[in-house]
C-alpha cells in the first residue's frame, strides 16, 4: 500500500519503545497518528515528539486488553484524525524470568490479555471499518522473533506462547483478507532498545496495576545495545509499503528458527520410520 501524506494511523503502545519508533516514523511520512498507550502521559510525551517535527498527532489512553477500551479509542482517533489506514496493533509487556509452573495466575491474565487479546481487539476494531473503507488499508500485529522460538536462556515460555498467538492470529488474517483491500504484516525482531524490562509499569488497574517485577529486569543489560525503535518503525513503514507479511529486523535470528526445524524435521523422520514399530500387514 502506498503511504499517502494525511492517512491516519491507530499506533498501541506508542508511548514507548518500538510503538513510538512506528509513529515516529508514520509521521514523517505525513501520516496522522493516534498514539494510543494505558500510560497518557507517555503518550502525549510521543505526540509532542511528532508534533515539535512537524507532524500531526493526537494522545489517547487505552487499556488494549478491554475491547470497549479499544473501540473507544478507534473512535477518538477517527474522530480527530479521520478513518484510520494503518493500525499497528503493538502494545506487549514481557513475562520472562520465572518458570511456567510458578507463574501466578493474575501475570498469565495479564499477558494474555495485553499481547493476544490486545491483537485480537485491535483485529475485531479495525478489519470491519477498514473493508468498509474499500480503499487500501493495512495492519501490522507486532509478535516477536519468540513468536517463532522459545529462546532457551531466559525462560521466556510465557511470553512466547502469547506472541506463537500473535503470528498465529496474523497468518490467518492475512489468509482470511487476501483479496480484500486490507493488508497484514507481523513484526518479529530479537533485540530492540525500549523500556520492556520495565513493562510492569503499565499493568492495568484491573489486573493489579503498575508494580515492580524484578525478574523482568535482566532484559535491560540484554535489549540496551539492541536495534534502535526508529529503525524498527522505517523497517515497518517499508514494509506496508512493500506488502510485506513477514518483518524480520534481525536477519541473524534465521538461524534460531533454523535449529527450530531442524528439530522438527527430525521428529518427522522418526514419524517416516513408524516410530520403530512392526509395520501393519499387508
Ligand atoms: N524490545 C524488544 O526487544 C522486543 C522484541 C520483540 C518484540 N517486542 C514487542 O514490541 C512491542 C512493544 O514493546 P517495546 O519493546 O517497545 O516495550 P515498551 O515497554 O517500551 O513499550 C510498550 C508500550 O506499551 C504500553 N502498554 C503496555 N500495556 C498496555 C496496555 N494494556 N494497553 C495499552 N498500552 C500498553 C506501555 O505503556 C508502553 O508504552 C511489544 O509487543 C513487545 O512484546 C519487543
């Protein structure tokens, strides 16, 4: 799709990191944002960014994990910046550090609720106005490069499964919008320089609210040399432009995914072998 100065762009968690870098970057293009983010403040931080660079912006809370919230907020944005083209569905916070079995059942609502179903409200929003639009629109669902990997080191299982989810859901929507006006991409990079470790800060009220989880920390040392957010967001912008579905920033990851199927592929080959078993009778 061809990005056109004055579209509008839905932008979650753009208070921050690489949701900002994406609106950043929109808005160099002459897109007008909705920064959308459960931390106002942040929010309005961003739209001051894009507004001192000339562009045009506009702040709205959203909690992403209650559909009525991001309805609302669609609407808010639509209503000051016009029908929304691209929206980004890419507000996530990280789970990592403690093993699957001693997570407590609030954080599994938590995670779920922000990085599956902030995708799943941001699809139910946006892909009934956006076919009705009839002109070219498009979505991108940010996963992770642990939407495809459960990285071994940093026990990380939660948070992968939730973006395995995010993939999921964007392979089937781009399956279900082909030949529809509506584009799909999903992001997936490795390390990128935000503030996740310290994603605690934007618990919602209603699962608890902001707090310190130490054992998400860690991820600072690991993501502080990693890819810079504007670069993420001119890789996206490239990307919708492009029609691009997969966005890998960190080519070197293929390797990860490769080790992945690898494994795979050997499990098949026992399965080729009938696992050892006396073949049927003919
Ligand atoms: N940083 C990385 O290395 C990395 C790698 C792969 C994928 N990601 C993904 O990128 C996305 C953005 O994360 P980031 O790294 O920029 O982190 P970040 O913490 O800097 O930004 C996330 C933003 O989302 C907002 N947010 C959190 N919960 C929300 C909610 N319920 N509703 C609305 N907004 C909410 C936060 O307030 C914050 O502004 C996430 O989906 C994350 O999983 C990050």
């Amino acid at each position: 799709m061809q990005i056109q100065r004055g579209m509008a762009a839905f932008v979650s968690g753009a208070g921050s990191g690489i949701g900002r870098g994406m609106a950043l970057q929109l808005a160099a293009r002459g897109v007008a944002v909705g920064v959308v983010d459960i931390r106002l403040d942040d929010a309005r931080e961003t739209v001051a960014l894009i507004e001192a660079a000339g562009g045009r912006a506009v702040a709205v809370q959203a909690d992403v994990s209650d559909q009525a919230a991001v309805d609302a907020a669609a609407d808010a944005v639509e209503s000051a910046l016009g029908p929304v083209r691209i929206a980004c569905n890419n507000a996530g916070v990280a789970m990592h550090g403690v093993p699957l079995h001693e997570i407590a059942l609030k954080d599994w609502d938590w995670v779920i609720g922000v990085n599956v179903y902030g995708v799943i409200h941001g699809i139910r929003t946006f892909v009934p106005r956006m076919l009705a639009q009839g002109v070219p629109c498009h979505i991108v669902n940010t996963a992770s490069i642990g939407g495809f990997q459960v990285n071994p080191n940093f026990l990380t299982a939660a948070y992968s499964m939730t973006k395995f989810a995010a993939v999921a859901l964007s392979e089937g929507l781009q399956q279900e919008l082909s030949g529809t006006s509506v584009g799909v991409s999903v992001l997936a990079p490795a390390a990128v320089d935000t503030g996740i470790h310290l994603s605690a800060r934007a618990r919602p009220d209603r699962l608890g609210g902001a707090y310190v989880r130490p054992e998400n920390h860690f991820m600072g040392d690991l993501i502080k040399d990693g890819a810079k957010p504007e670069d993420i967001g001119a890789m996206v912008v490239a990307a919708i432009e492009a029609g691009e579905f997969y966005i890998f920033p960190h080519p070197e990851t293929w390797h990860w995914l490769a080790a992945r199927h690898d494994r795979i592929r050997a499990g098949f080959d026992r399965s080729i072998a009938g696992y050892g078993l006396p073949k049927a009778a003919e």
